[in-house]
C-alpha cells in the first residue's frame, strides 16, 4: 500500500488523485482510495489540514494530488457587507467553521448543512441556499492562515502570527 506522508510544494508529475471531504483532510491518520482505485494511507503532522491542490508524496516517490469533495452545504449571501459580516459574527460566536469566499466582486459564506444554523442566518436577513461544494474552512487566528487554491484572491495574514502569545486579562497585576 502507498503511504502518503510529506507534503510538497510543486511537482513535474502527478500520479495520482486523492479526494477527500473536508472532515477527512483534517485528520492525520487516514486510509482512503485514489481515485484510480488504489488503497493508500495518509500520515501527516498532527495539526495538518489537507486543502484542495496540496501535493504529497509517497514512501515510493510518487506525488499524488488533493482534491476537496463536493459536499451537502449552506452558502450564505447578503444584501451588503454589513450583514454578512453580522452573519460571520454569529456562526464565529457560536464556533462555527466557516468558508469565507469571494467571487466576482462578491462575498459569501459556506457552512457544513446544519438547519439550525440555517434558521438563524435566514433571522438575520441572509439569503441561504443549499449546494454540493467544496468546503475549505478558515483555520483561523492561530491556525496559520492558508490559501484558496482557484479563488480569485489571496489570503495574506495582516500581521506575522505569533506562535505563543500572552493572554492578558482584567485580573493581572498591572506591569511598571
């Protein structure tokens, strides 16, 4: 069996094409099929999260290509930024994965199907609407950002991430 194990940044060949829902690329261990039938097992570092265009290679020097399902999802539009970043807010609020996209000059939310979720945007005023894509969730603050492959922007951190930061609180003796 080909285990597929280092993740690499470019490649002169592709042997192979892996597709995988979104639940399945954030795992580090892993049994799939190619799509040529093949079984392989996926190791990576813990904390690893697959996204749709990753290569990784092979104990036997193959590179194989990941592939984001189409997946049951929600995609939430609105009528202007305003409520779409009140939208945002409230999934973020209730620790909700969320796919932040933008397409044509527009932006969007995506969500995993959950019609309580789903209740509650179309409260806010946010028109929901069922599809089958695929589900690229930010990673969020301390998560290192990542990029859309096929979007047509860029995600770029603002600011470096800092790897450990001190979390000040109302309690703490005040610094001089």
């Amino acid at each position: 069996m080909l285990t597929l194990n280092t993740k690499v940044e470019q490649t002169d060949k592709i042997d192979g094409e892996l597709v995988l829902p979104y639940d399945q690329r954030e795992k580090s261990r892993l049994r799939a099929t190619l799509v040529s039938g093949e079984d392989v097992a996926v190791f990576t570092v813990r904390g690893t999260v697959l996204r749709n265009g990753d290569l990784l290679r092979g104990d036997d020097g193959r590179v194989v290509k990941i592939t984001a399902a189409l997946e049951p999802t929600y995609r939430v539009d609105a009528a202007d930024a305003h409520l779409l970043l009140r939208c945002a807010f409230h999934l973020g609020n209730r620790h909700t994965q969320a796919h932040i996209g933008h397409l044509n000059g527009v932006g969007f939310l995506r969500i995993r199907k959950d019609p309580v979720l789903k209740e509650m945007l179309e409260g806010l005023g946010a028109r929901v609407s069922e599809e089958q894509a695929a589900f690229e969730p930010e990673a969020g603050a301390y998560g290192g950002g990542h990029h859309h492959h096929g979007d047509d922007h860029h995600h770029n951190p603002l600011a470096p991430i800092p790897l450990r930061q001190k979390i000040h609180r109302p309690s703490d003796p005040k610094e001089s």
